[in-house]
C-alpha cells in the first residue's frame, strides 16, 4: 500500500490549472526581461548576469510547452467531439486573432500619420507566415518610420505566435488521424528526433547563420518544446501517470543543469551545442516545469499559484504581443534618463519599471475591454463533453 502521504491523485484535466498562468507570467517576465533588461556589467558576476538574461527568451519555450500540454490535451480528450474540427478552430480563432488582427489594424490606420514602410512580406503576417519570410528577409520583422523614426515597430517576437499558429493547424490533424494514445506517444517521439535531427544536418550544411535563423524561428526545427508538452499530457492520461509524474522532477532538474552549462561554457547565440541539443533541453526543462506544478502540493504550485503571478498570466498573451513593438522608443527613454539622472542604475530601474507597468496597464484594458468580448463566444463553441455535464471545460487562455 502507498503512502498516502507520497501517492499521487489522479489529475482531474477538466478543471483549469491556475498554477500555470503562474508559469505564463514567469515566461512573458523572462521574454521581457530578454528585451529590456541589459546593464548589468562591470566585473564578472554582473557580466555572467547580463550573459544569462540574454538566454532569457526560453520563456517562449515555456509558451510552448504549456501550449503543446493544453492543446494537445483537449484534442485527445474531444476527439469524438461530433464538431471536433469546427470547434477546436473556433475555439483558438476567438482567443488569438483578435488582438493579433487589432495590432496590424491600427498599425495601418496609423500609417498615413506615421508614414510607416511597408512591404509587401509584410502580408505574410496576416496568414502566420511571417516568420518565414521574414527569415530570408528580417526587414519584415519591422516597420520603420520616415516621419518619426524612434517610434519604429518592432514585431519580430511574432515569429513565436507564427510557430504557435502552425502547429494549431497541423497538430489536430496528426491527433485526428492518430486517434490511439500510445501510436500518439510514438509519433510525438519521431518529430522530437526529426527536430533535433533537423537542426543538426542544418548547422553542418549551411553553417551557423543560417542554422541561427532558422532553427530559432521555424516550426520543423522549433517544435520540441510544442510535443513535449504533448507528450506529457498524453503520459498523464495513461496507467502510468504516476510515474511519469513523479519524472518530472529529475528532468527538470537535470535539463535545467545541462541548460545552464551551455549557457555558461558555450554562450554565443549561434554556439552549435544550443542550436542542436540545447533546444531539446529547454523544452525538456519547461515539461518538466509544468510536470511538478499540477500537483497542488507542490512547491512550484505554491509559488505558481500566488495571486500576482496569476494575474500577470492572466493577461500575458497581451503583454507578450505589446512588450517590445517600441522597443526602439524605449531604449531612447533609457538614453534620456540616463542623461538627466547620471546613473545608469537608476535609470534603468526607471525606464524597466516604466515600461513594465504601462505594457501591463496596455495588456489589461485589452484583454477588459476587448480581447473578453470575443472570449464570451467560446459558449457557442462547447464540446459535447461540457454540454452532457454541463462543465465549461477545457478553457485555454
């Protein structure tokens, strides 16, 4: 008999998972963080501080992971659903599109005023394709501004919400098809190999530029951390799940050491070990992460679970899409300050603290104001599932 004091529950995968919008705001913080919070230098520990924020955009990762596990978990739970297809996309439509297609929007609205250049690549974005083309031409991840030229628009954090889209439209598909858990298990496994294989024969044939770009930026080579996180949910759905759960740890733990000693001993952004094994890592770190967090014990539950880390999850998809479109003209704000403070301490503490309340502030009235309405539609899209008992399941944010 276990004890009851070490045995692990079931999960219960119709209830939300508040603890991982604890998880979203540790990895919209750490992408911020990435942009936005350089300065650290003058001596070796502040240096190898500043070396690691540069590696802070793993907080996509994250991103990924928690997105592979709840999406990959409620197509495997409706895959019977009688509109599996339908609702699926209309469910991900009303959630991603509108504050998407709001931004591109107003950008255009703006355009006569600002006197933004735009190409015609620029229209790949419309259709989640823009990190493609933008990766044989990065003057796509970016509008510039003849009239104003600091509030240039940056978007090539939006390579990631490119990546995501791609694999909302693939992924259902392959689990459609699939249909049985452990050939689903299987198949997960095989694009795990061709991604790290993927990005290895990149690297050698067409060397580190190339190999930098896309193996960053492109689903085939970035999907690691998408069916890793699918993969958990789908071994926490079987007889095992146990087992698998009580895995989570050492691999967090164990691909976290290996993660941080690339980023220490190989630091270079197109360094071979991170572009090859070190992805795979990450995305083995952020499973695991999410693994210990869903049991209400835990320690990163505990922490996860604390209120401001659950509001700031709330609204990350938000912060994530507005963080760094003027990043230009916040790094200007950072020069002013620092040319009327003195200190380049204070002014950063000012200008990171600034832009980190107002992007918050601009997240929040977005997702209050406009970003809920399209939410409430997600009731003329319920699955059969929450129809019969009558439980709103199965809610991403």
């Amino acid at each position: 008999m276990k004890d009851s004091q070490t045995a692990l529950y079931p999960i219960n995968f119709k209830h939300r998972f508040p603890a991982l919008d604890g998880i979203r705001a540790l990895a919209v913080t750490l992408t911020f963080l990435q942009h936005f919070g350089g300065g650290s230098h003058g001596g070796k520990v502040l240096n190898l501080i500043n070396d690691l924020r540069l590696h802070f955009w793993v907080g996509v990762d994250l991103f990924f992971a928690i997105s592979g596990f709840l999406i990959t978990g409620i197509l495997f739970d409706t895959q019977k659903d009688s509109r599996f297809f339908q609702r699926f996309f209309a469910r991900r439509s009303v959630r991603i599109f509108p504050i998407f297609y709001l931004v591109l929007f107003i950008l255009l609205c703006i355009t006569p005023f600002m006197h933004y250049q735009w190409h015609w690549g620029h229209l790949s974005f419309l259709v989640y394709l823009g990190n493609i083309f933008a990766n044989v031409n990065s003057d796509y991840y970016g509008l510039v501004s003849s009239r104003f030229p600091v509030f240039r628009v940056n978007f090539s954090h939006f390579w990631s919400l490119c990546v995501e889209e791609q694999f909302y439209l693939l992924w259902p598909v392959i689990v459609w098809i699939t249909r049985d858990r452990i050939k689903l298990i299987r198949v997960g496994c095989g694009l795990i190999a061709f991604a790290f294989a993927s990005r290895v024969i990149l690297y050698i044939v067409f060397g580190q530029e190339i190999a930098s770009t896309w193996s960053l930026r492109a689903l085939p080579f970035r999907m690691d951390g998408l069916i890793l996180g699918a993969l958990l949910a789908l071994l926490l759905r079987g007889p095992n799940a146990e087992k698998w759960q009580r895995r989570c740890k050492p691999l967090f733990v164990i691909a976290s050491a290996l993660t941080l000693a690339i980023f220490i001993f190989s630091p270079a952004g197109d360094s071979p070990w991170l572009l090859t094994i070190g992805l795979t890592l990450i995305a083995c770190a952020a499973t695991g992460l999410i693994g210990i967090t869903l049991r209400a014990n835990s320690f990163t539950f505990r922490v996860f679970h604390l209120k401001p880390f659950r509001i700031l999850g709330k609204y990350s998809y938000g912060f994530y899409v507005y963080h760094a479109m003027y990043e230009w003209a916040w790094i200007q704000f950072l020069v002013f300050l620092m040319q009327r403070l003195h200190s380049i301490a204070l002014a950063g503490i000012i200008a990171l603290g600034t832009n980190f309340c107002v992007t918050f502030l601009v997240a929040k009235l977005s997702y209050d104001l406009f970003e809920v309405k399209f939410l409430r539609l997600k009731k003329n899209f319920e699955y059969d599932s929450e129809l019969t008992e009558h439980k709103h399941a199965f809610t991403t944010t």
